[in-house]
C-alpha cells in the first residue's frame, strides 16, 4: 500500500491530510498521451484524467469521514495510481467496519444521481449542443464514476465490496475468521484478474492482480494472528469500557519510550524498565484508550 513517504501533500480538510504519490505523475502522462484524439485538445484530456483523482478523492474522503463519524482515526489519504487508500482505523465492530467501507461506495452513488440529473437537464435544454467537448468530457466523467463503483463492488478483498463481505461476515463468524473467509474469497478473485490480465494482455489488470494477491495473503496471516490472540488467556477482573472484551495475559504493550514489552495490567500502566507511567491503556481487541481507573478492577492495582 502507498505511504506519504515519496509523496506531495496537496491539502488538509477537517483534519485529514491528502497526499498524492509520485508515481501518479508518470502514469497521468501516459494516460493522458495514449487518450490523444478523444477531444480536439489535449486540455481536455487533462481535464478528464483530473476528474477521475477527484471522484477518487471524494471517495476517499467518505471513508475517512464515516470512520471518524463511528469513534475511529483517520488522518490521511494517498492518492496513486490504482486509485487511493484512505488510512482509517475504525472501532473494531463489525458496525463501525461496514459503515466505514460501505460509506466510499455511497458517495459514488450519490454522484451517479446528480451526475445523471445534470445529464438529463442538459440534454433537455440543449446547452450543450455547441459544446461537443464539454458533453464529451461529462459523459466520461458519468461512466468513469459508474465503472469505478462497479469495481470497488466487487466482493474480492481487499475492495471496498469484499471488505463489506469480510464485515458482514463478522456478524456470523467473527473477527478472524470473518477476514479468513474474505482473504480465501479475495484469493479466487486474483486468480481471476490474472487470468484476464493473460487473456487480454494488460498491464493494468496484471497490477491490480499483484495488488490484490499481496494483500489477500496478507489478510490471512493477519486472520491467523488474530485466530491466536483470541485462544490466550484472559484477565476477567479488568474489562474495556468500550468493547466489555477482558484484556489478554502477557507482555503484549509496548513502552512508549524505551520501547520494551510489558504487561500494563500487572504494573498498573507503569513500564518495569523505564519507569515510564501511562495514563491510558489500549484494548488490544477495539484499539480504544481509557485510563487505568476506567477498567473495572484496576483500583485493586498496586503501581510500583
């Protein structure tokens, strides 16, 4: 996936940075080189490719704002070539999940509609009759909005429609088999896209392919260490205040400063090492923070 390393940040909206990577340079000059002809000018051809990073954006951006509207973190999105990744860390619900994926699709859906009432106006009143570039140029805009949802819908994880597969799943199944199923799921569709990507010789296709498989293994083993962490044992005299989940035994928090392992529940958010005090503790199952005193029996904790 693209980080903001490598990358020009563009803007900030309410708080959410947007960068664009910059290989999207090298494949907007192709793009827009190979679509020469489709207009009478080559800033047409600007504008269309322009078009599709902003229906991307606005994408994105339903995301990142679903995630926060659910309690989550999201402060970022790349934009690169095979679309853009907004970086959300969502409450870990299956709810909060389906929102924040389902949220991206619905802002595509909601510029279909007013993309497809403009159409319709336009075509009633006749004002782009003298605009042969411009009615061109919306019809693009129309179907590259239409297409782009029709691919995100896909139920092939790791897109938007196999995300919301893997959530609804988690209804059923659970967390870590919920992304089992999703990943195995996401497997077939790669061999899929591979096979396409053979038949009709395109790099774009072989792309999505690698993209696709790479993060389908990647789901599962993140399945598998999610199918461990629920078998360890549990304290069940401290419960989050956001999940009820008991926190796991073990060393499984990390010193913010000198950076070794701890058990938080056993030193009272009190590093061993360093000596370094905490005043709030993550649940390792939803990923909130509250204070210590918040989990129920962690007044009985002697902090030394």
């Amino acid at each position: 996936m693209p980080r903001s390393q490598g990358s020009i940040r563009l803007f900030g909206f309410a708080g959410i940075d947007v960068f664009l990577h910059w290989s999207w340079f090298l494949v907007a000059a192709y793009e827009v080189s190979s679509r020469k002809g489709s207009y009478s000018s080559l800033t047409w051809n600007v504008l269309e490719y322009l078009a599709l990073f902003l229906i991307v954006t606005l994408h994105e951006f339903g995301h990142a704002l679903a995630c926060r509207q659910v309690g989550g973190t999201a402060d970022h999105i790349v934009l690169w070539p095979l679309g853009g990744v907004a970086y959300v860390n969502p409450p870990q619900r299956p709810g909060a999940t389906l929102w924040s994926i389902a949220a991206g699709p619905l802002v595509n859906v909601a510029l279909l509609v007013i993309l497809s009432i403009g159409a319709n106006i336009s075509h009633s009143s006749g004002w782009l009759q003298g605009a042969p570039d411009l009615r061109a140029l919306l019809n693009a805009i129309t179907a590259i909005n239409f297409w782009l949802l029709v691919f995100n819908l896909l139920p092939i994880y790791p897109l938007d429609g196999g995300q919301i597969l893997r959530s609804l799943l988690w209804f059923v199944l659970g967390r870590a088999r919920s992304l089992m199923a999703a990943a195995v799921i996401g497997l077939l569709g790669a061999a899929g896209f591979i096979f396409l990507a053979i038949r009709a010789q395109s790099v774009w296709i072989a792309a999505i392919s690698v993209f696709v498989l790479m993060n389908c293994w990647g789901g599962l083993q993140h399945a598998r260490a999610l199918s461990r962490f629920a078998q360890l044992p549990r304290r069940q005299d401290f419960i989050c205040p956001a999940c009820k989940a008991s926190p796991p035994m073990g060393e499984f928090w990390k010193c913010g400063q000198c950076r070794q392992p701890f058990d938080t529940f056993v030193t009272g958010g009190v590093c061993p090492q360093c000596g370094a005090r905490f005043d709030v503790t993550r649940c390792l199952d939803c990923g909130a923070l509250h204070p210590m005193h918040e989990w129920s029996g962690a007044v009985t904790i002697d902090a030394r």
